[in-house]
C-alpha cells in the first residue's frame, strides 16, 4: 500500500510541475504533451512493478459498466468533433464578430454580450472548445480595439467554466462521474440546472463589479464582417451537434447509452460530409483539420490516471479516502474537496479518483457525486492547474503575448471562484432538499 501511495503522489506532483514548468516535451522529430506524458510513466511503474497485473488493467478498462474509460472517452471525444467542426466551419467566429457589432462602442455592453454567447455555446458544446476558438479572438479585436482584454479573456475562462456545468456534455470531468454513476441525461439536467444558473449569476456580478471601472472607457469603433463561406456544411453541422444533444436527452427513455449516439453522430458528420465534398467536388481539408485538433491525447491520459486509481482502490486507498472525508454534510464535503483537490492533481484525474472514492465509500449519495461535479467545474477558476482547460488558456496567452501569469490569475479569480463554489453548493443542497 505505500509504494502505491509514494507512486501516485510522485506522479501527482510531477503532473504539476510539468504544467508549470515544462508544459511540452520537444525532440528533433516530434512535440508532445507532458501532462500525458508523466501520467502514462506512472502508469507503467505501477505495472512493471507487479502493483497490478496486465490482467487487472485490461479487466478495468474493458468492463461493461459505465465507469469503463474507453466509452466515456468515446462519448467525450464524439461531441468534441462534432463542436470542432462548427470551428472549422466558421461559426464561433462569426458568432464573435456579432457580438462585437452588436456592442458598438460600449465595453459594457461587449463584456455583457461576450459572456452571454459563450455561456450559451458553453452549455451545447463543449468548455475546453470555447476557449480554444474565443481566446484569440478577443486578444485580436483588443488590439485592435486598443483595450485592456484580460476583462473580457477573464470573463470569457470563467462563463465557459461555469455554465459548462448545465449540462452533462459540457466538460468531459461531468460525462465521467455522470456515467459512472448511471446518472442520465435529462436527470443531470433537472438537478444542476438552478445550482449552474445561481453559481454562475454570482461568478458573473462578481466579474462586472471587479472589471467596472475599466468597462466604462469607449471602445474604438471596428468591425471586420465575417462570412461564412460554406454554408451547407454549417447546416450539416449544426443539425448533427442538435440531432445527436435532442437524442442524449432521451436516452434513457430508448435505452441507448450516450456513447453510442455521439459516437453515430461523428461517424454520420463524417460519412455526411465526405459525400458533400465528393458531389461539390471540394476539398475534405475542413474534416481533416477537425480531427487533426481532436483532444486525442486524453486517451493516453485517462487511460493512465485509470490505471493509477485502479491501483489506489485494489489497495483500499480509495476507501482510506472516502473515511478521512466523512459522511455528514456531504454536498459542502465533497464539493470543497473535490474543489481544492483539482487544483493539486488536476479536475481530470480528480474526477477519476474521486469516482471511485464515492463507489467504495460505506454510504451511497448522489448528491455527492453532483457536489464533486461542482469542484471539478469550478475547481478550474482558482488556479490555472485546476483544469486542462486552465492549461491550455494559458498556454495560448502566452504565445498571443498576452500577460498573465500564475498570481494575476488567482488575483483575478479567487473571489469569484469562492463565490461561485459557495453560491452554487448552497443552491445544490437547497435542490435536494425541496426538490430532488
């Protein structure tokens, strides 16, 4: 038990000194992400040391339940595909460039408007895609503008990190602890829709009463008209990413796991579009880079940060866990360390701990597994380690040459994060008490 502990924390600690300090490992032929990188070597230490077998592995990742990793990674990677390829297609952009003409010249009204577009994208898409397509688009039309865009890149992280709780699609750390505990679509939805609304309403006036004094300075008049230029392949875009969210809320009425149907979606979205450029006689260059930016190397960290809780729960670390938590007051528990927990590990492998911290503990509550769904969201706003999400936001100011480092996050966020936490596990336990 404590060599398995030693690995695991060793792994923990070098999965956050990576983040920090050497986020990408490069060599003379190929560029890769370290995050996935030390998860796996964990991984592999567990297993050539003989703490688990081969056998186990195989055994835990190919189970039929819904904890098997290779499904919610389907289900995950699926939906993520289908929101690329609106990216591809233009439509965020175009969705920016209209909220930017709407503002005119007020920063409050762009601030007001940019938020709102992203938390609506946020709840159908995904938070992690938002933030890969909104995140230069500001720092352009800042320059551009000749305003401040930490306002307006704050507002943009906290709203795709907050409203990505609405639904269960909305961050891949939801489709985890949801379908390991056979948490349904519509179900998810009728619990966390007053929790996200409240939480994020309180995360919202805190960023405009933080970022007032600068929101009043006038915006230089720009606009830059976007088209898009294929419109038939926006329509069968958006018409699959509709279809397949209209059916993920029924699933549980046609008993079909929501794997499948995303899953069915993409490879729909594919064989639809391959047909359209065949008969258009147009090139597939826009499916080819949708899947070019798929999150492909999630799988190889999933995988092992599985591997690695396999061995925490064959040790009883797990259950160890779940006791040191107790059992009262569970929805404020396990949502504040569920909260602070991401920040040390990462909402990812959090997730994939805590699941089975909550299927070994002695009590069985949902309102647990909703309470770390929280954490693993909001976790995200407290420091930039909290959330792949965090990582990549960072990483992509850094090359736009955008100032903000590790203490100008957590100055910018701490308060809405605590607010937003707070906000939003007092109106989850109010939701089962009177309603669930």
């Amino acid at each position: 038990m404590v060599l398995v502990i030693i690995i695991s924390l060793i792994t923990f600690i070098y999965l956050i000194l990576s983040v920090l300090f050497f986020p990408v490992i490069k060599t003379r032929f190929i560029t890769l992400n370290s995050f996935w990188v030390v998860s796996f070597v964990g991984a592999l230490i567990m297993i050539v040391s003989g703490l688990i077998g081969l056998k186990e592995v195989y055994l835990g990742i190919t189970n039929s339940s819904e904890v098997n990793p290779l499904k919610i990674l389907t289900l995950f990677i699926s939906m993520t595909i289908l929101s690329i390829f609106l990216d591809e297609v233009g439509f965020f952009n175009y969705l920016a460039s209209l909220s930017l003409k709407y503002a005119k010249n007020s920063q409050a009204s762009l601030f007001v408007t940019l938020y709102v577009v992203v938390s609506i994208l946020t709840v159908f898409t995904s938070n992690d895609i938002i933030i890969l397509t909104f995140t230069p688009f500001i720092a352009y039309f800042s320059k551009r503008a000749k305003i401040n865009p930490i306002p307006y890149l704050i507002a943009e992280f906290v709203a795709a990190n907050s409203w990505s709780m609405m639904l269960v699609i909305g961050n891949p750390t939801n489709i985890y602890l949801a379908t390991s505990f056979n948490i349904s679509f519509t179900e998810y939805f009728k619990v966390m829709f007053i929790p996200t609304l409240l939480g994020s309403l309180i995360g919202f006036i805190s960023l405009y009463l933080i970022f007032r004094k600068q929101l009043k300075i006038p915006i230089t008049k720009i606009h830059e008209e976007i088209i898009i230029k294929d419109k038939s392949l926006l329509i069968i875009g958006i018409i699959h990413l509709a279809m397949c969210t209209i059916l993920l809320a029924f699933s549980s009425y046609i008993d079909l796991p929501m794997w499948i149907i995303s899953f069915i979606f993409m490879i729909s979205l594919v064989i639809f579009v391959l047909i359209f450029s065949l008969k258009n006689k147009v090139r597939r260059i826009v499916l080819k880079n949708t899947f070019r930016r798929g999150p492909w190397n999630l799988i190889p960290f999933l995988v092992s940060m599985f591997i690695i809780v396999l061995s925490l729960e064959k040790y009883n670390v797990t259950s160890m866990i779940a006791d040191l938590i107790g059992t009262n007051n569970l929805i404020y528990r396990y949502g504040i360390v569920s909260f602070l927990s991401s920040n040390i590990i990462n909402n990812i492998p959090m997730s994939v701990l805590f699941s089975n911290i909550l299927a070994t503990s002695s009590f069985s509550s949902t309102s647990a597994v909703y309470a770390t769904i929280v954490g693993s969201n909001l976790g995200a706003l407290f420091t930039p380690i909290g959330a792949l999400a965090g990582i990549m936001w960072m990483s992509i100011l850094g090359k736009l040459e955008i100032k903000m480092n590790f203490i100008d996050f957590i100055k910018h966020c701490f308060i809405v994060a605590i607010l937003s936490l707070l906000g939003t596990l007092i109106s989850l336990d109010m939701v089962f008490r009177f309603l669930v």
